[in-house]
C-alpha cells in the first residue's frame, strides 16, 4: 500500500514538472513522458507512447546516449518547425552496470534564447552608435586652426562641428572677440554648402535705411543716387553658401521683419524690383547681446528668434578659460615668428599679470597685447614693462597663476619643476661617500659603538670596514 501510494507520488511529481521528461527503456522504447514533454514539443502522449525512439526520429541524441552510456549535458537544439529553442539534458540510467533506459529532461529556452538575439542585436547596435559618436568627437580639420582645449569650449566646438554637418540655422552667442567670427567660418568650411561662398554681413556697421538694400539688392532707378544698372545684394552673393549675419542683435525691428519675411518665404524682391529672386542660402548669425532679454522688452522678434537659433552655441569668454592663456599665448607668439622672424618668451611675471587679468576684450585683446609686446620688446623675453600700460595696475599674485593652472597645465608645470638644474647634480663619488658615511655611523650608533657588531650589521669584512672608516675619516 505504501509503495503503491509513493509511485503515484513520483507520478504526479513527474507530471507536475514544467520541464519535458521523457524516460526510455533501452530499446528506446518510450515508458514515460509528463504533459510538458507533449506541450514543448507539440506531440500527443498518445501517439509516443510505447513506440521507439529510433522509429519517430532516427536521429535523435537519445540513441547516442543509449549507444555511448554517456550522458549529454545541456545541449541547445533549435527545433525551426516549432520556432523554438530547446535545451536538453539525456542521462542513461544504469543498473548492476548495464544500460536499462535513458532519462530525457527538456527546457523551452525560446524566450530566453529571444532575450539573447535581442541582447546580441542591442550591443551590436550601441557599439556602432558608440563608433559613431567617437567619430563625432573629432573635429573637422577646418576647426584645427582654432586653439583651445578648455573642457567647456571644446563642446561648443564639437556641437559647432555637429551644426556644421546639417543644413540648420546656427546661433553663435559670446562676448567681444571671443572667437564668433572664427567658429563661423570654420562651420562653413566643415558644411555641406562649402564649396559655396561665405558673405558675411555686419548688421550694427550698416545704418538702417542702407542695410534692407545691402543685403537685398537693388535694381536700377530704384532710389535717387541708385547705382546705373542696380546692385547684387549680400542675399545673391550668398546664393548656395553661407550667409553670416554678425551683430544680429543690433538690426532694427523693421529689417528684422524684412529678414524673416525672407527666411519664412525663400525669396526676395530687390528694393525697387518686382522680380522674386529664390534664395537657397544657410544662415549662420552671431550676436553679444542678451536676445531672451531683447525678445522680453519686444526689441527683437521672437519667431525670427527661433528661425535663427535652432542651434545655439555658446562660446565662453577668456576669463571662464584662463587654462588655454598659455597655449593661446604659443599660438600668437608663433605667429608673431612667422612675421618678424623673432621667437619670443613671457617672463613668469608677465603670465602672473597674465592669469590675473579678466581680459574683457577676449582672445582679440590677448591677441592685440601679445602683438604690442613683442613689437615693445628689444630682448627675447616680454616683461611686464612691455606691456601696455593698463596692465600696471592687474596685480601679480603668483598663488593665483597655480590656481589657475591646477585644471589642465598642472602636469605639464609639475614636469617641468621635476627637471633639476645641471648645478644641481652632485659628483656620483661625493654621493656615494656621503651615504657610506651615513650608514656606517648608524650602524655604530645601532650597535651602540660595538664594532665587531657594526660591521655585521654592514655585513662587510672587519679589513674593509676600518678602511672605510679611515677613508671617511669617522672617529669611533
Ligand atoms: N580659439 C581661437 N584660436 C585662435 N585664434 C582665435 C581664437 N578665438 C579667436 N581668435 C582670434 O581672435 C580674434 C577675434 O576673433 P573673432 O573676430 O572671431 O571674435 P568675435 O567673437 O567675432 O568678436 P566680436 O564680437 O568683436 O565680433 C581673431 O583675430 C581671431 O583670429
Ligand atoms: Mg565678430
């Protein structure tokens, strides 16, 4: 009675199992195989049941095993019929050393095997993004002229990079003469609309009332004093290029609806011409102002806002860079060689006045200083007396310059210090006899004046150690 309920027991168990269990004789007869068997592999239990292994599928593991008596492990079948990913494990099962059956545990491994084609795919996919993006990062050669490895400046320079590759309107924003005009042709030349003309047009030089025909166009008779024959606008020349609008915050209300008019529509009249002229140009504009501000008091128009600053980019001033002084610095002294022919230094005191400065008047005042100095210097190296005379009030603060430099140069100044002077080397004999001496006399002192035992200590022969001590001339 017990045995009988223990077998339903194992029974029920076999068949409770999620996994597919198939048990054979060693005909490969088959005695047993539980609902999930049937359900993995879509076969009735009827149609199995008491027929062969080698008569449903010849080729099946199950007879390997059978054939070898050893088992196999977790092998992973595809079964295409049923789209489905199988894994299975076959142990024969022995008694008083024969083979008497094997034991067949099946997995439905699909989803997981999905999981694992769809994990493949994902890391297949972010390693090409990954490619791509480090592709990116590098910038196109018409941005190696621009000097600066400030961490905040290179982005600018890689999202400027980005712009360039796409046909959208580009905002570059920053102070005085922190590089706009530099970016801007840089974008251009990396564009796709590079082998086009660049025409830059300076919005604040040109009074109101010159500039619609300046960047319009006029025909002829169009206006008394007009030109015989009328005049390209900056529009036309532009055509299939870049056209730079600097300054862009300073344009009057009534050229700003002008501009977008033209933006909005793709073309243009000449001032006094009915004729519309389609124009196919990229707009970059750069500006110092603050046009949140601008657009906020109704100075500047907000939907040519947006028409203009689909990317912004921001260039950041001097005194927010100060780790690029010295390279920028090179850049200008070299190119101060090119010209004259004349290599030039910075005294120590000059970079101190340097990095203390706020330079309002960005890598141009630099630029403009660096210049001044080097025509004011009769010698190689700038002083601070060959600046100009402003300077004479910055103060030197030399702690300041090691702030400063903490960021990027700390490495390369820590280098540099680490090199000693030529008068620092000692003769190696001098060195030699300084530490022969230091250590014998710690011996002695350790051996508290005992010299049998010092020169254990040293580990040296009794004849060379009172040589060494005559040598050195230490009183014991
Ligand atoms: N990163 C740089 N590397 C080398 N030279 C630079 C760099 N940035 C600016 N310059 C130089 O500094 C000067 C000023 O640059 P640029 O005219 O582009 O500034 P800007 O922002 O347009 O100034 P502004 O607002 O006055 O128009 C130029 O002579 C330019 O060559
Ligand atoms: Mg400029």
């Amino acid at each position: 009675m017990e045995k009988i309920n223990n077998e339903y027991l194992i029974h029920s168990a076999l068949d409770a199992i999620h996994d597919g269990i198939v048990i054979t004789d060693e005909t490969s007869r088959i005695v047993y195989a539980n609902p999930a068997y049937t359900r993995i592999l879509g076969v009735r239990l009827d149609k199995i049941l008491n027929r062969k292994v080698s008569e449903i599928e010849p080729t099946a593991s199950l007879l390997t095993v059978l054939k070898t008596g050893k088992p196999i492990l977790q092998e992973r079948t595809r079964v295409d019929s049923l789209n489905m990913d199988i894994v299975s494990t076959i142990t024969p099962i022995y008694k008083n050393g024969e083979i008497k059956g094997t034991v067949a545990i099946f997995k439905n491994v699909t989803e997981a095997m999905e999981l694992t084609r769809a994990l493949q795919r994902m890391e297949g996919l972010a390693h090409y993004l990954q490619e791509e993006l480090e592709k990116t990062k590098e910038l196109p050669h018409s941005f190696d002229e621009i000097v600066g490895r400030n961490h905040n400046f290179v982005e600018s320079l890689t999202l400027a990079a980005r712009a360039a590759a796409s046909d959208t309107n580009v905002m570059i924003r920053g102070e005085n003469g922190v590089g706009k005009e530099v970016i801007a042709k840089a974008i251009h030349a990396a564009s796709n609309v590079c082998r086009g003309p660049m025409i830059r047009v300076n919005c604040s030089a040109i009074p109101e009332n010159l500039l619609e025909s300046e960047l319009f166009g006029y025909e002829e008779g169009a206006f008394t004093g007009a030109r015989k024959g009328g005049k390209v606008g900056k529009f036309e020349l532009a055509q299939d290029g870049t056209l730079f609008l600097d300054e862009v915050g300073d344009m009057s209300l009534l050229m700003q609806s002008k501009l977008l008019r033209v933006i909005q529509e793709k073309e243009f009249e000449r001032v006094g011409g009915t004729r519309p002229i389609k124009v196919n140009v990229r707009i970059i504009s750069a500006t110092n102002r603050n046009l949140e501000q601008m657009v906020r008091e109704g100075i500047f128009r907000e939907d040519l806002y947006y028409r203009l600053n689909v990317v912004p980019i921001f260039v950041p001033p001097l005194r927010e860079r100060k780790d690029d002084l010295l390279l920028l610095i090179e850049h200008f002294l070299s190119q101060q060689k090119e010209k004259t022919g004349k290599a030039y230094h910075i005294s120590e005191d000059v970079m101190q006045i340097f990095y203390n400065h706020d330079w309002p008047g960005n890598i141009r005042e630099l630029q403009n200083v660096v210049e001044y100095s080097t025509v004011m210097c009769t010698g190689e190296v700038i002083q601070p007396e060959h600046l100009p005379p402003y300077f004479s009030a910055v103060k030197r603060d030399p702690q300041s310059v090691e702030r400063i430099l903490s960021a990027n140069h700390q490495q390369q100044e820590q280098e540099d210090c680490d090199i000693p002077s030529p008068e620092q080397v000692p003769r190696l004999k001098d060195r030699v006899a300084e530490v022969e001496r230091e250590t014998i006399i710690m011996a002695l002192r350790a051996a508290r004046y005992n010299k049998t035992e010092a020169m254990k200590l040293l580990g040296i022969s009794r004849k060379s150690f009172y040589r060494k001590l005559k040598e050195l001339d230490i009183e014991t």
